[in-house]
C-alpha cells in the first residue's frame, strides 16, 4: 500500500515508535468523528478513539500492509464500538440531526452535504436542503446508516467498507442502495425532490 498513513504505520511495526504521533495527531480528529456520528457524546467519542489508538500501538508489531491503514483502523474501531455497545447493554444511537450540525467541535461531518458556497440569492434554499438532508440521514436503519458514514463521510471505498464491516462489496452497495432509497422517500415526504 502506497498511501502516507501506511507507511507511517510500517515505520511503528519496525519500531519507529516517534511515527505513531503524527499518524495519530492526522487520524484521531477523523475517528473521534466516526464515533460522534455513531452515537456517542463528545468524550466518549474521545475515549473511544483513544482506546483504539492504544490498540492500535499495542498491536504494532504484528502489523501487516494488506490493506490501507485507515481500513485497518475503522475496523478496529468499529469493533470497539460494538464492545462499547454490549457493555453499555443499549445500542449505538443514531446519530442525531444535532451531531450531524457539528456544533463547532470539529468532528462533526461537514463533507456528505457540503459543496461550494451557495449564491446569496440560493443560500436559505441551500440551508433548507442541509437540514433536511441531515434529518433523513438520521432516520436510516443502523446498517444504512453504518455504510453511509463510512462512504459519504470518510470516503472509503465500497471495497474498504467491506473489509470493515466483514461483508461482501455487493452487500455494502446494497445498504448503500437502500440509505439513499430512504433518504430519498424522507425528502420527497419534506416536498423536497432528491436529485
């Protein structure tokens, strides 16, 4: 693998233990995002990052490059959030339109449903359509919902996802077919008509 974020971890696996900071100092904000879009409030967002990091570090030597590191780690975070979600004995939330608004804290997604700046004339419009976008993005089924952060808001690829989640590529496209088939019925209710 060829990318930056996977060499640095080859240089941890050697025993450049100096490499993990700024693997972690360029991730950490992107996990800690993941985590809030799942469900979780701020800290356990942190903590939860946090714990897969110290795993992460833990596990250096054995490391191996057969796929790209971020693939690597969503799948371990992912695992760890379902570790989080049998102990707590309740499910990871839906993320709420409120998390998806990002308040301001950084990690809230900004890319699914942003694009160049509106015109003025365009830019109630353009809120309007935000916020409905999030509001049916928050009525998809944990599944959906799952493959839906991973592709619109981290832009892996259906084949990464995949590799995350332990399912096959056309089960990822299915679920993605089926968000934004939800998505779309939610818009349409609004009166809004999804491109």
């Amino acid at each position: 693998m060829a990318d930056e974020d996977t060499e640095l971890m080859l240089r941890v696996a050697a025993g450049e233990d100096a490499a993990f900071e700024p693997l972690v100092r360029r991730m950490l904000p992107r996990l800690v995002g993941y985590f809030r879009r799942l469900g979780a409030d701020a800290s356990i967002a942190e903590d939860c990052a946090q714990e897969v990091f110290l795993k992460v570090f833990r596990a250096r030597a054995g490391y191996t490059a057969r796929a790209k590191f971020t693939t690597y780690l969503f799948h371990i975070a992912r695992n760890h959030w379902i570790d989080v979600y049998r102990h707590r004995k309740a499910g990871p939330g839906m993320v709420s339109a409120e998390v998806l608004r990002g308040d301001g804290d950084g990690d809230g997604p900004r890319r699914e449903f942003e694009g160049p700046s509106p015109q003025p004339d365009q830019a109630g419009s353009h809120r309007e359509l935000v916020a409905a976008l999030r509001r049916a993005v928050a009525t998809l089924g944990q599944e959906q919902h799952e493959v839906f952060v991973l592709a619109r808001v981290e832009n892996l690829r259906y084949q990464e996802i995949g590799e995350i989640l332990g399912i096959p590529v056309g089960t990822v496209k299915s679920r993605m077919h089926a968000a934004w088939r939800q998505i779309r019925a939610v818009l349409r209710q609004e009166g809004i008509e999804p491109p």
